[in-house]
C-alpha cells in the first residue's frame, strides 16, 4: 500500500466525520451531542489524532441517522502508481504539485461558497 493509500485509511474515519456533518448541517458540538459523545473526540477523529473503533464511529453517525456502508473490493492500485511517479519528481517538482493542489483546492472552496 502506498503512502497515498495509506494516508487516505489514516483519514477515513475523520472524513466520514465531516461528510455527516456536512450533510445534517450540523457542527461539531451538534454531532457530538446528538451521539452522546464529548466534543473533543469528533475533534479529534476529524483530525486524525485519533482512530475510533467501528462500534464508536457506528455510534456516532447513527446519533445523526446514518449508517456505513462497507463493501469488499479487489484493490485498486492506482495510487501507487501515483505514488511511484511522485517519488520520481525532484523536491521542487514536488512542492509545485502541491502548491497546485493547494490552488485548485482552495478555488473548488471559493467556488461552493457562492
């Protein structure tokens, strides 16, 4: 598993997270409320600084209505052939890509605030 994959599983629960909350329109303090959960630890979740057990994520988003889907896969390697070509890129090349990530990120925000 490449370090693209690897931090996209290191993200999941987090980015479940967020979703949820996007799609209620709820913050933080919301969510964790209507779980019985104290704030900090969707806070922590979001950020990646800690990883819930399935039963805790579980728990959380059907405080909100809402359940995970989990389906089996082939996997798919795709991003470690993206990872394989970043590793080619001089440290300049890479901090260009990122920058342009950056950028494009930031105009795809700009644009769901209008």
């Amino acid at each position: 598993m490449g370090t693209t994959t690897t931090r996209y599983v290191n993200r999941l629960a987090g980015n479940l997270l967020r979703r949820a909350r996007a799609e209620k329109g709820l913050t933080q303090r919301m969510l964790a409320s209507a779980a019985g959960v104290p704030q900090s630890t969707v806070a922590r979740i979001e950020s990646g600084a800690q990883q819930p057990s399935l039963p805790l994520l579980v728990r959380i988003l059907a405080g909100v209505d809402l359940e995970p889907r989990i389906a089996l896969e082939p996997y798919d390697a795709h991003d470690d052939v993206l990872d394989a070509t970043e590793a080619r890129l001089s440290p300049i090349e890479q901090q260009a890509r990122m920058q342009h990530q950056d950028e494009f990120l930031e105009a795809l925000k700009a644009g769901q605030q209008r």
